[in-house]
C-alpha cells in the first residue's frame, strides 16, 4: 500500500476543522439529541410563493428577506424589493397576505415602509416574536428591527426600529442603534429581555453575534462570536439567522456559502440550551437549493421561521437562478418540515 507522506496545507485544515465539529457534536447535551436529527423540509408549492415585481414597479429586479406573522388565521410578510443594480439599488419594505402561508397576494399601497431621503435601504427586516415564533405586541403594536445602508456612499450597515399598528402605516425609521449589524433575529423572552442574534458585518469573514436589551433600544453587544465556522461546507458567511426557543431549546437556521457547490448558499441548522453555546446539525446542510426549480437553483438564504398551530414548521426564504447574478434575489419560496420526534433521539 502506497504510503501519504505528507499532507497539503488546506486538507490539514479540512482535517481540524471536521475534528472541530465532531466534537461538537459528541459533547451536545441530551437535551438537543432530537433537535440533531434528520430534518426533512418539504417544498409543497409549484413555484416561488412571490415573485419579482413587474417591470417599473418598485421591486421589479431584487426581492428578498421575508418575515411573516401570523395573527387571526391571516399571514402577513414583510420583504424587501427594489429596482436598480448591484451597486445602484435602494430597497424598500413592501407587504404580502395569505390565508394559507403559501398563496400571497402584494398590498395594493406597497411599499410600506422607506427612509425619506431615498438612498437608505430598509434590508432584512426582523419582528419581535416569541419563541415560537408568534410576534409580540407592545401596547398594540407590532416592533420590527431593520438593518440599512447606502450602497452607494458609506456601505456601513446600522440597526433602526419602527412600529405599526396594522402592519401598513409604520413609524417612521428610528436613529441608528448599532453599527455592523446585518440581519436581526429577535426573541422577547418570559423574562421580559430581548435578545439578538444578526451577522456582524464589520469585516469578512461575516459570523453571527449576540446582543440583549432591557428595551430593545439600547443593546449590550457579546464581545466574542456564538456561531462561528466548524464546518466544512461553510464559507465566507455565516448569515441570516432565524432564531426560535422550543421548550427551553434554542434553535437556529442560518445560511453560508457551500464551499462544495461553488456559487450557491445553502441553510445550516444549530441548537442550544442558551443561546449562545450552539451545537451544529451533523448533517448540515439541512436545505440546499433545488436544480429541478430554477428559481431557486443557486441561493437560498434569507428568511424567517414560524411554529405553526399544528405543531410543525414553516420556513420562508428567499434565493436566486443561476448565474449571471442579474438578480440578487429572484424569489421568496416556502418550506415545511413537520418537526422533530417527541422524547430523546430513540423516539422514548
């Protein structure tokens, strides 16, 4: 048998990081054992649940970054669309409904929502929820945290707030407060404090953080990182969290780069007892992008998840086609996955 001498550089650094995350995996509390199980989401539509704008319209060359409520049997999602190029683009929140969570139909009036001196953008939107997933209302009203840039000028991405009481007519965007944060996932706990998770993205690599508030105004930052990379599908990013608490456990959905499949994003899955010490899925990804739908044949990343009603879940997300980019994002699509076993990873 021929004997390997050496070894390269880069399959050294594949070898620490698959030992890295599985000793993760080894060392995950029994409390998560059902949550790393196999997840089986189901695409249950023909086609993107919303498309790209018509041509002239507002939203008419990006979409992307959907969250949804779902109040009084009705689905409502927020997304972001604009017109222009890659570099030339200022995006604004617009509205769909649904009595279904797959069928949606545009709001008459969209956008809803845009900063008023036209170069801001309004990006990847984040309600105040449970940890279910059902959003809180404060005196009312719903409380949505936004990310926005100029692309054109600074690129320096900030994080503002605004409230509604119907989901149209919201306040106007607050000053920032913080700097590098992109994509916000926020729970309101029992104990009245809000916590974040969004991808700090000072510099790349990009890696998810986590902040808490008493107001959700005024937030402490974790000085260190909570996800980082572990994984040897990840790369460059790890972005748009999406973040529930089912019955104590802490659950994410993010999205990175594939390093295997080049130019396309896939969605990973971690799970924690606090939120901040997180244990990644052993089979990420659990959500690739489908070369039979060709609008979502490259990206899919992008969205929020909601525990619904009959106990299982529903993911909504946003992708591209394949290159050229024309498009950043092309589409919002959906996914279900019924959840996990009851009891530990025997099925007891």
């Amino acid at each position: 048998m021929r004997r390997i001498s050496r070894l390269s550089s880069a399959a050294i650094s594949w070898i620490a990081i698959v030992s890295v995350a599985q000793a993760q995996q080894t060392t995950a509390p029994d409390e998560l054992a059902r949550w790393l199980l196999p997840q089986s989401w189901q695409r249950d539509t023909d086609g993107p649940v919303i498309s790209l704008g018509e041509q002239g319209k507002w939203d008419d060359t990006h979409i992307f970054a959907p969250t949804v409520a779902l109040e009084d049997g009705q689905f409502q999602l927020w997304y972001c669309g604009s017109q222009g190029t890659r570099y030339m683009r200022t995006f604004k929140l617009g509205l769909a409904s649904s009595d279904n969570g797959k069928n949606f139909v545009k709001f008459a009036r969209n956008p809803m929502l845009e900063f008023s001196d036209g170069r801001q953008s309004i990006l990847t939107p984040a309600l105040a929820r449970r940890g279910d997933g059902a959003v809180v209302r404060e005196a009312g009203k719903l409380r949505m945290w936004f990310s926005a840039t100029d692309f054109d000028q600074t690129q320096l991405h900030t994080l503002h707030e605004a409230t509604s009481s119907d989901g149209v007519d919201w306040s106007a965007p607050s000053a920032p407060l913080l700097e590098h944060v992109y994509c916000p996932s926020v729970l309101k706990t029992d104990d009245g404090r809000y916590r974040m998770w969004y991808s700090d993205v000072r510099q790349r690599p990009w890696r998810i953080r986590y902040a808490e508030s008493a107001d959700g105004t005024h937030w402490e930052v974790r000085p260190e990182a909570v996800l980082d990379f572990t994984q040897p599908w990840e790369s460059g990013i790890l972005v748009y969290p999406t973040v529930l608490c089912i019955d104590g456990v802490y659950l994410m959905w993010y999205g990175s780069h594939d390093s295997r499949h080049k130019q396309t994003t896939a969605i990973g899955f971690a799970a924690s007892l606090d939120g901040i010490d997180w244990h990644k899925h052993p089979q990420n990804p659990v959500l690739r992008p489908d070369a039979a739908r060709p609008w979502e044949s490259n990206y899919v990343t992008s969205g929020c998840v909601i525990r619904l009603p009959d106990g299982g879940y529903r993911y909504w997300y946003a992708s591209r086609t394949k290159p050229p980019f024309v498009n950043l994002y092309y589409a919002i699509n959906t996914a279900r996955w019924a959840g996990p076993p009851h009891g530990n990873a025997e099925g007891d």
